[in-house]
C-alpha cells in the first residue's frame, strides 16, 4: 500500500540554468577590442618599416601637415605630392592663398569655441569673424548693454582686456602679421580737447587693443599696422549712431 501511495505522487523535475557570471558584463570584450587595436597598431608600424624611404616620408610629411595632401583630387599620401597635392613648393600663389583661407578659417572657429569656454561667453555675440581679400578680420564691437571703452576714451574695460587676452594668446602661436583698427561712430568727439577728433579717438583705442595683445603674448614684430578710421567706415552707414559702428577690427594678415 505505502508502494502505491510513493508511485501516485507527481514527479518534480528540477531544471539547473547555468550562469551565475552576469556581474562580469561585457569586460572580456573591451579587453579585446583593445588587443586587436593593439595588433592592427602593430602590423601598420611593420607595413611602415618595410617600405622604401619615399613611401615613409610621405607618410611622415601627411602627419607633420595634415592639410597639405591630398586635397582635391590629387594623388594619397603614399603616391606623395602631386600637380594638385599642397607641398609649398608647386603651389601657384592663387592655391597658397586658398590654402591659407583654409587654415584662418579653422583658427577663428577653434578661437570662437575658446571665447565660448571663457567666463565672458555672454559677450561672444559681440564679436565676429571672416574671411576678406586682406586675412581673416576680428570685429569686437560695442552693444546698447556692454561698452568696452570708457565714454569718450580709449580706456579698455575689463570685458574688453579679457577678450583680447584670450585672442592675443591664440595669435601669439602663429607668425601672421597683425593689423590693429579702431572705429568710432558718427557722433562728434566733443570733450573740450581742441584739436582731439574722432581720429585721434580711433587711433587711440587701436593702441590700447595693441598694447593689451602684446600683453597676452603677441610678438612687437606681429603688429604690421595700427589705424584709427574714425566714423569712415561704419558697420552700419544706415545709422552712423549704431552703438556696432563703435569696435575694434583685428586683421590676421595672410602671410604669402
């Protein structure tokens, strides 16, 4: 009787799930991707090693200088300079100057995203960049909230000092001459000095911008020219009393 009653019971089948190693993760593939990496690193510096000294100074020319191969359809890096490649010595002045455009325009976009960084980056509007026949033109000017020079003067606010700290440190790394302009706006100079004119006003407001460059590093021998234009050549001609005709204009000169 006890027989048949252990035969009626159900049968109870116990299923085991392997694992227990969930808390590695996916570790085991990070190590590898970095062996691979690691493997693919080497067989490129082998590659290297074993071709002939054109081919590896090719290669060492496009590291040194990015820039200058292979632009356009010209030939790669391992066929080296070409009659469209950027080796300074087959350039025609139109292709140098085109090339210089290129590295300008990456400065002033690598100096806009610094001015972002910095503490003023409220005052970034303020300040504008582009190409022209003559380098690349820094516009720093004034708005109906911010003045950067005492009414009147050319005593740079601090705004003003910070600003041309944080572009003279990104200039004094390149070897590009510099010119230097102060404007004003149409509104006669009127403080009672004889002989004092928006004239000199400008140019003295271009002087204090040059003396606070070379303060953030800027070389004496980058400073090519300094020009006070007065009212003579407004942002805005529509409204001569535009607070934006009011600035200082730093040109990165070409330097071909």
């Amino acid at each position: 009787m006890a027989e048949q009653e252990n035969n009626d019971q159900p049968i109870i089948i116990k299923k085991v799930v392997a694992g227990g190693h969930g808390h590695h993760g996916g570790a085991w593939k990070v190590a590898y991707a970095d062996f691979v990496t690691a493997m693919m690193a080497l067989f490129i510096v082998l590659w290297i090693l074993g071709q002939d000294d054109s081919v590896k100074a090719n290669i060492a020319g496009y590291f040194n200088d990015p820039t200058g191969f292979g632009v356009g359809n010209g030939p790669s890096v391992l066929e080296g300079p070409g009659k469209r490649s950027m080796d300074p010595s087959t350039l025609t002045p139109m292709q140098k100057k085109k090339l210089e455009q290129e590295r300008l325009e990456l400065m002033g976009d690598d100096l806009m995203r610094n001015l972002q960084n910095a503490e003023f980056k409220e005052l970034v509007d303020q300040i504008e960049m582009e190409i022209t026949d003559e380098g690349l033109r820094i516009e720093i000017m004034e708005s109906a909230n911010d003045a950067f020079f005492e009414v009147g003067t050319a005593h740079l606010k601090k705004s003003a000092s910070e600003i041309l700290d944080v572009i003279g440190k990104q200039l004094s790394e390149i070897d590009n001459k510099i010119v230097v302009e102060g404007h004003t706006d149409g509104r006669p100079f009127s403080n009672g000095l004889e002989g004092y004119s928006n004239f000199e006003l400008s140019t003295d407001i271009a002087n204090s911008a040059r003396r606070e460059l070379l303060r953030s590093g800027v070389k004496e021998n980058q400073i090519d020219e300094v020009r006070g234009y007065a009212d003579n050549r407004l942002r805005n001609p529509d409204n001569p009393y535009d607070v934006v005709n009011r600035r200082i204009s730093i040109i990165v000169k070409y330097s071909n």
